[in-house]
C-alpha cells in the first residue's frame, strides 16, 4: 500500500539540538521498526542517533517515541539480516532488481517503540 511507504523520523540534531526529519522508507516488526541507511555511517540521521539514541517516528497520523540501534556488531547479525530482508521484500516488487545493491550495502538500523501498556 503506498499509504505505508513512508515514515518520517525525527531525531535531535547532534550540534544543533533542533529536531531533524526525515521521509524514508521502514518496516514494521512487532514493536520495532527498521531502516536502512544507504550512506551508512555518515548518514545525518544515523549520526544523530549515535549521539542520542532517543527519536520520534511519524507513521500515518501517529507519532511514537523510540530508542535507536545500529545493528553492525557481530551479536547483530541475525536481526541485520532480517531487517535488510523485510524491507527489501516490502519494496522490490515495486523497483524489479535494483535494490539488491541497496539491500546488501545499506546499514541496518532498529527503532525499538517505546508503546503503551
């Protein structure tokens, strides 16, 4: 559905302390979501969250708060590979063989919601 194609991220800018959004693509998994960066490291965004892992995520009208992850050490392996794969089968149908580069290269990234209980 292209209505779900999109979230926006919001994370605390790591010299300005303003809010940064972004527009990007996710996929949802229970209560956490995932995100690749396709600069990896050097991503503004991913930054951010290195330097304060607390963000705010806009999916549809909802805005939920969340605790970000880099999944690039060894003990991330599975759940990288898991990440890379659901957002690779969310949107490939749609881009037929030209986001296996993306899929394999990107950096991987969990969102884990902060929900109600």
């Amino acid at each position: 559905m292209v209505d779900d194609d999109y979230c926006h991220l919001i994370t605390t800018g790591r010299q300005t302390g303003r809010d940064h959004r972004v527009e990007m693509w996710y996929v949802r998994d229970g209560s956490t979501v995932y995100l690749l960066a396709g600069a990896g490291r050097s991503t503004d965004w991913v930054r951010n969250l290195e330097a304060d892992p607390r963000a705010r995520i806009r999916i549809g009208d909802q805005e939920l708060t969340a605790t970000g992850r880099v999944l690039d050490a060894p003990g991330d392996r599975e759940e990288a590979a898991m990440a890379r794969e659901l957002l690779y089968t969310k949107y490939q149908p749609r881009y037929e063989g030209l986001l296996d580069d993306w899929r394999d290269r990107a950096l991987p990234v969990a969102l884990d919601l902060q929900l109600a209980s």
